[in-house]
C-alpha cells in the first residue's frame, strides 16, 4: 500500500468476492435496470450518468484520498464563509449540497472540520452499492432526493449554506431547485453554485444535458436548446456577493469523476470550456 507525500493512506483492495459483494452487484444491477425501465417510461436518463460512475470508481483513483488534491478541489469561497459563519456562531454551519454525486468534491471541508455536510442526490442509493462493491469509504454519503423537492425532506431556513457544482443542469429543473435551495437556506446564509458554462449545447443535448446555464451581472442564467432565456435568480431573494469565471483546467479540480481516463484524450476538450461560480446571500 503506498502512503501519499502528506500522509494519508488509499484504502485497501477490495476484500475477495463473496455472497455480501454478489449481493451488491445483484442491488446494483437492479438499481441500473430500474433506470433502464424509467428511461424507456420517459424519465430521466440516469443510466449514462450511473455507468459514467462506476467507469470511475472501479478504478478506485488513489486521487480521491488525497489530502492535497481534495484542498485544491475546494471551493475557495465556502472557506470564507464558513469563516464569517462561524465568527457569529460557536456552532458548526450547516451546509446542503445538490446533486453531489458519489463522490462530492467537498471532502476537505469534512477533513478541515469547516461544516457539517448533508448531500442529496436521485441516484444515492445505486452510488452507495457502487461505492460498497468498490471498496471506497468517502466522508460525505449522499442521502437519496431530488432537488425540486428539498422542502418535502428538509425543514424552512434549516441550512446555512447551499452549494451545487455541476448539478444544476442535470435536473429537470434548474429554477425549481433554486426556489427549494432558497426557502431551505436561512437568511444571511449563502448559496454557491458553480459548473460549465452552456452544458446543454456541450453535451448536445443529450441525456440529463438540458439546460444550457451562465452567470451575468450577478445572476445565473438558462436558456433553453431553442435559445429562449430566462433570469433564474432575479426575482428570489438573494444578492450577489461574488462572480467569476475561469477555464476548467484552472478551477483546481483534478478528480471526483473529472479524472482523464484511459479512453479520453490525455488533455480533453472539457479542460477548456469555461467554468462559473457564483457566489449569492439569501436576503
Ligand atoms: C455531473 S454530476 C456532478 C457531481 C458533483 N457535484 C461534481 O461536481 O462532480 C451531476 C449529479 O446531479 C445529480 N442530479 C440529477 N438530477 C438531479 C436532481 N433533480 N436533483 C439533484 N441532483 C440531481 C445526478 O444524479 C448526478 O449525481
């Protein structure tokens, strides 16, 4: 097993197969088949999304461990306002996160002891088997739901902060989550939401990519694939406290499902595309 320079150990190979680990597969394989059904229904399309995981995690990238690569993949801004948070309250903020994936790129806020995290996401229950048939323990496990509907699980002003990345334009609907993540998050508290610039026109509209979002003047935009556009934050209540945007390759994240895998291009075109991060306060 080898150690990384800062100490931290990856875990160990997955114990040999046995009937726990067939029963997973069989959890997992009936999760994605599940999927399958829906899809064909006229549900979303989980399915490209879930195999996209287990294409990563069965690879168990020793990056995920890292301490050094998790602080670079941090959101520089939720360092501050854990921060300022924490200067009016001896307790711990509480922070929600939206579509977090299996593996949420907040570790090191768990490491650093910055917040209490409680993820959600639809696709909960097959990341876990996934993780489980891996062997991967991570810090932060997603609880199964879906963004449109956070009020029916999470009480009014119940967070201090609300963070997304690259989730937003994987829902059905970006404004609807928006709505819910506001009346969740207490006032004073502060929503971050960051992901690719135009995701919907990248990913050709296919799958979850439906939504092509952008920030302006402080607020995050959606247009939709016939070019329509809407204003998603204008009219809820909270106010820019920062915006930026930069290219991928220089947000800092190198894993937690944006590793470059043995079938991409060693420098893919997704390095490229341009990245926002919004920074807004609930009023
Ligand atoms: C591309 S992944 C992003 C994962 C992680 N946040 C990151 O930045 O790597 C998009 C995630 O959004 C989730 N998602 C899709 N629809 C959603 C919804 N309606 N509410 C919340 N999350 C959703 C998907 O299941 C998936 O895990």
């Amino acid at each position: 097993m080898n150690a990384h320079a800062d100490g931290t150990v990856p875990p160990p190979n997955p114990v040999p197969r046995g009937f726990s680990d067939r029963l997973r597969q069989i959890r997992y394989r009936a999760a994605l088949a599940y999927c399958r059904l829906w899809r064909a229904a006229g549900g979303p399309d989980y399915v490209d999304e879930i195999t996209y995981w287990e294409g990563i995690l069965s690879q168990r990238p020793s990056s995920l461990f890292d301490r050094r690569v998790r602080e670079a993949a941090f959101p520089p801004e939720l360092r501050e306002c854990a921060a300022e948070l924490q200067r009016d309250d001896l307790r711990l903020p509480r922070l929600l996160e939206l579509g977090s994936g299996p593996v949420s790129i907040l570790a090191s806020g768990i490491d650093e002891g910055l917040f209490t995290v409680v993820a959600v996401d639809p696709l909960a229950r097959p990341y876990r088997y996934l993780l489980r048939l891996y062997g991967v323990t991570y810090p932060i496990q997603p609880l199964p739901g879906r963004g449109e509907t956070l009020l029916k699980q999470f009480i009014p002003a119940s967070f201090d902060i609300a963070y997304s990345s690259n989730a937003l334009d994987h829902t059905r609907s970006p404004r609807r989550c928006l709505e819910q993540m506001c009346q969740v998050l207490r006032p004073g508290g502060f929503l971050l939401l960051e992901g690719f610039v135009r995701e919907g026109t990248h990913g050709n509209w296919s799958g979850l990519h439906q939504h092509d979002l952008l920030t302006e003047h402080g607020s995050l935009t959606h247009l939709d694939r016939a070019g329509r556009q809407t204003n998603l934050t204008a009219d809820l209540p909270l106010t820019c406290v920062s915006e930026r945007v930069c290219q991928f390759k220089d947000r800092g994240i190198g894993a937690f499902g944006y590793e470059v895998t043995a079938d991409m291009p060693p420098d893919p075109p997704w390095n490229y595309h341009d990245w926002y991060t919004l920074l807004l306060r609930r009023l």
